[in-house]
C-alpha cells in the first residue's frame, strides 16, 4: 500500500469508555493544523466526559461541529460526505460490539460502518480491563473488516512526567494512523 493521504476532513467519536485525558490530549495536539473536524458524542460518552473532565464535548478544542449522535440525517452518516478518516476516542466495548455486528444504531455505528464500506481509515480507541472473549472476537472482526484497534496504550520509553505527557505520546501515535504529522513530537531514534 502507498502512504496515505494527509486527511483534511476528519471525524472523532465519543463514547462512554473511560479514558477522555486521551481525547482531550490528541484534539488539543491537532488543534492549530489544517484540518476539518467534526464531532458525534454518545450520551454515555458525555456522561464519563462530565465525570472525568468536569466538561461538555463543545469545550473541547479542535472541533468545529457537534452533530447530534440520534441523527442519521447528519453527513457523515452517507459515504458521499468525504470524510478521509474517523476516530473512535475512547471506544466502549458496546460501540466496538455494534460496530463488528454493523448494526449502526446510532449515528457513531452509523459512520464506522460508512468507514468501512468506502475503505477509509476507521481507529478504534478501544478501552476496557481485562477483556473478555467477546470484547477479543470483536476486536479481531472490526481488524478484519479494515479497522485499526489502538488501544489507549502510551509507550514508556520517552519517559513521560505524567499522565498528560503519557498522554501525549499516545496521540502522536494515534494521529500517525490517520496521517496527520504533529509538528514537534517526539520520534524514538530522532533525538541526541
Ligand atoms: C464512569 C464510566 C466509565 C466507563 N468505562 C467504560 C470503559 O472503559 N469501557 C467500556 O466498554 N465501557 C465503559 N463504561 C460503560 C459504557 O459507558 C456503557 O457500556 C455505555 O452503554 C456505552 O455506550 P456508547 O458506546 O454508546 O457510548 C463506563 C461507564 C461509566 C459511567
């Protein structure tokens, strides 16, 4: 496969995983590029986002609309909408399930299946401990469909600070699998 396109039009998804500092790290990290980003958040997803980070998804950076996650009606939810890539950013186990039975329920399922459909990048930030089978079967049939599982995994070489360095390692991962270049990450081998 060639390299990818730099994705000018990206959507993120918000489910009721834990894990918002994730969220909140890579749309703060690609909030000054050239981009088009919209956002779809579950109820769940604004239920944890409240709980860990004491906000609503319209005070996150980064996204310019909201659209409603009942609406089916919304672009993204038809493949003529171009959109180069979408991120679920956390993943619940209940998404990735709907999204390996393609039941499209909602208008995040929706999306992930219309990623799939037209080939475009689809990473799921899948977020629960430890896994049972289900949640692995899942796994392996949204791989197999074409998605990416990139689990909310920070490595530890860079020796982060904190959290929200750690964090950030992890969203310069995650925007690799879209194609978007972060300027100023750290790359491993890239330093004296
Ligand atoms: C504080 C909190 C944390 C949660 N963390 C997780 C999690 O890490 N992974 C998960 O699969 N579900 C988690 N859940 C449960 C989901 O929110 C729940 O299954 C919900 O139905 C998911 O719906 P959604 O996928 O439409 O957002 C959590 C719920 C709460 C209230």
């Amino acid at each position: 496969m060639g390299k990818r396109q730099v994705p000018k039009k990206i959507l993120v998804a918000v489910t009721g995983a834990s894990g918002m500092l994730y969220l909140q790290s890579f749309l703060t990290a690609i909030a000054d590029l050239d981009l088009v980003v919209h956002g779809i958040c579950s109820e769940a997803g604004q239920k944890v986002l409240g709980l860990e980070k004491g906000i609503t998804p319209q005070d996150l950076p980064a996204v310019s609309t909201w659209f409603d996650c009942r609406d089916f009606g919304a672009p993204p939810a038809s493949g003529s909408s171009g959109y180069d890539a979408m991120l679920v950013l956390p993943c619940s186990m209940g998404t990735l399930a709907a999204i390996a039975a393609g039941i499209s329920a909602n208008l995040i399922q929706r999306c992930a299946d219309v990623m799939l459909k037209e080939r475009k990048d689809l990473v799921l930030v899948v977020r629960e401990t430890p896994f049972n089978r289900t949640h692995l079967k899942n796994m392996l049939a949204v791989h197999d469909a074409g998605a990416i599982i990139c689990p909310p995994m920070p490595g530890y070489y860079l020796q982060p600070a904190s959290l929200e360095e750690a964090a950030d390692t992890f969203s310069w991962r995650l925007a690799d699998q879209v194609g978007i270049d972060i300027p100023g990450r750290r790359r491993w081998g890239t330093e004296e």
